[in-house]
C-alpha cells in the first residue's frame, strides 16, 4: 500500500500572520511518500530513505509507546520540561501516529508492519516536511487495513501528532498536506479554496540561513510588534486572493512586488536577496518575494518563490542559486493505486 502527501509553500502572511493578518499557502507537487508491506513477525519496521532503520518496535508495546509520550507532552504542558524532551528520537513522531490509529480504530495485531518512508521535501524549509511525511504514514496504514480515513479525521490525527514537535496544535501545515489546494489561515481559523493559483511560478533555494526561524520572528517583533504594518500585508492577502479568483497575472505580479517591499521594510531580505528578485524584474519582468522567515542577519534567506513568464535559471546560475519549477497539487494526501 503506497500514498504521497505534498509540502507546502507560503505564498503571503509569513511574518504577518504572528499578529493576526491572513495568510495563503499552496500545496505544491514534492511529496513524502509511504509504502507499507506485511510483516510475519508482530511489530513495526520503519525505515525512511537515505537513513535507514528509524524505529523498530513489538506492536505489544505500541500503545504504552503513545500513552508515554502524551505524558510527557502533559510535562511540557505544565513547565516541567522543553518541547524537544516529548519526542528523545525522530521515529516516535511516526509511531506515535501509527499507535493512534491502532488505538482508534482496534486494528488487529495478528502481523506487523514493514514501512518505507522517503520525502522530496527539505527538512527545515518551511514546506510542511514533517506533516507530509506523518500524513503519507497515516494514509498508507489506514489504507493498508481498509480503513475509511476522511480528510476531517486525517487532519485531526496529523495536527495531533505534531503538536508532540512544535509543542502548539498545528494547523496550516497539516491543512495543506491533507487537503491540497490552496489555503487561507486567519485567526488560527483556515478555509480551502476550490481557486488554485496559476503556477508559473519557480521556487529559488539562497541557501539556509545563518538565524532560526525563532531569531527571525523574535526580532521582527521587537521592532515591528506594535506597528501598523501589519494592516498593509493583510491588504495584499486580499488583492492576491482577488487576483487568484479572477486569474489576473499582471495583479498577482503586483501584489508580490508589494508584499516583497513589505518584507525588506520588516528587515528579513537580506542585501544579496534583494538585488537578485531586482535583476528578476529587470530581467524577465518578473516578481519575488521570499517564501518563509527570511533573515534578520547574513545573506541567505532561504527559499524565494518567484512568478515569471520566463524561464529563471540562468540568473539564479549566476547567483549560485538552485530552482525548480513548480506545479500545485489539488488532492492533498491520498493513496496511490
């Protein structure tokens, strides 16, 4: 039994939805997927590509596994602990989904199961790697026992696994993965749109940057926390969704220029950054805007998603930088027959 779930890219709102305005992010086609085959023997096999073994565990042991690591979530919870101390190793994010399922829904313990996991998307880029990669898993072993899983009750288990990582019920990450499609968040409230964006666009990789996301985020709030700023990024939320709907290329190609202008305003796009999305227009007549934190400090600032009639390789050659094309994916996280 084989899934894929997409990652995800922020088209607008990545600073900006810290202080309550909208953002959009876009399920686009780079994928984890999940394969999962019997076992003779009663346990789990998880392996994830390029790593090999990540967890190996008796299934008789599946459910003390979960009922251990929300107790230490409980921990963290009350103080008594840090977010990273819910989760010691990288494979009980997947069993502890897995052993929610078993829970959920008594599946039987006669045989084990053998899973493969790989991904396509970057670990640490803001694309939704961990809830792609929890969603393929939970696809593809309710799949493999026939188990109906809607996208409502998908989204509920994913969200609830990664909370055990980012110590806060997530939602636009596993929204997107699951759904597919384009996605709006407000207010910690998110809405799907049946309006897909016309992706001409590319995704440039600048290079990892030198701060966290949490040094972007907090900086970004010692000196714009209390501004208006704010207002004008929910602004261009608007004209995008607009522009979107009515398939205006020539808007959208303006509102990303706008919100770029927002965001070296906010200080996060680094000098580098900036004089490459300035040869994009002066190039191709193009826009960009980075998709993510961004940086407070350095060069680099991660992924920049850029909206162009023409191909941009050679300029992001020039610059060092790495592109691919991107296309969205409106399913979301499913099974492959």
């Amino acid at each position: 039994m084989r899934s894929v779930a997409p990652g995800k890219i922020i088209i607008s709102g990545e600073h900006s939805v810290v202080y309550g305005s909208p953002a959009l992010a876009v399920a686009v086609d780079i994928h984890a997927n999940a394969v999962v085959e019997r076992l003779d023997e009663p346990g789990i096999h998880l392996h994830l590509d390029n790593y090999g073994k990540l967890a190996s565990l008796p299934l008789a042991e599946l459910e003390q596994v979960r009922l251990t690591i929300d107790e230490a979530y409980q921990h963290y919870l009350l103080g008594r602990c840090t977010v990273d101390k819910v989760l010691p190793h990288a494979g009980e994010l997947y069993l502890y989904a897995i052993a929610s399922l078993y829970n959920s829904y008594s599946l039987p313990f006669g045989h084990g199961l053998d899973i493969s996991l790989k991904s396509a998307i970057p670990v640490r880029s803001g694309m939704g790697s961990s809830a792609a990669t929890v969603a393929s898993v939970l696809v593809a072993v309710a799949g493999y026992f026939g188990v109906q899983l809607d996208k409502e009750s998908l989204f509920r288990f994913t969200s609830h696994t990664e909370r055990l990582q980012h110590g806060c019920t997530s939602t636009i990450d596993p929204m997107v993965t699951v759904h597919g499609g384009l996605v709006r968040v407000e207010n910690s409230q998110l809405t799907q749109s049946s309006e897909l964006p016309e992706l001409n666009w590319y995704l440039v990789n600048t290079g990892e940057p030198e701060v966290s996301t949490g040094q972007c985020v907090a900086e970004v709030r010692r000196r714009f926390g209390t501004s208006t700023i704010w207002n004008e990024f929910a602004a261009i939320i608007q004209g995008l969704e607009q522009a979107f709907v009515c398939r205006d290329t020539r808007a959208l190609r303006e509102y990303v220029k706008r919100n770029h202008q927002l965001l070296v305003d906010i200080g996060v796009v680094p000098d580098t950054v900036q004089r490459f999305i300035s040869d994009l227009k002066s190039h191709y007549g193009a826009a960009g805007k980075i998709s993510g934190a961004g940086a407070v400090h350095g060069e680099k600032a991660g992924f920049v998603l850029v909206q162009s009639d023409e191909p941009v390789e050679s300029l992001c050659h020039e610059y060092g930088f790495s592109v691919a094309r991107l296309q969205a994916d409106p399913l979301g996280a499913r099974l492959c027959h």
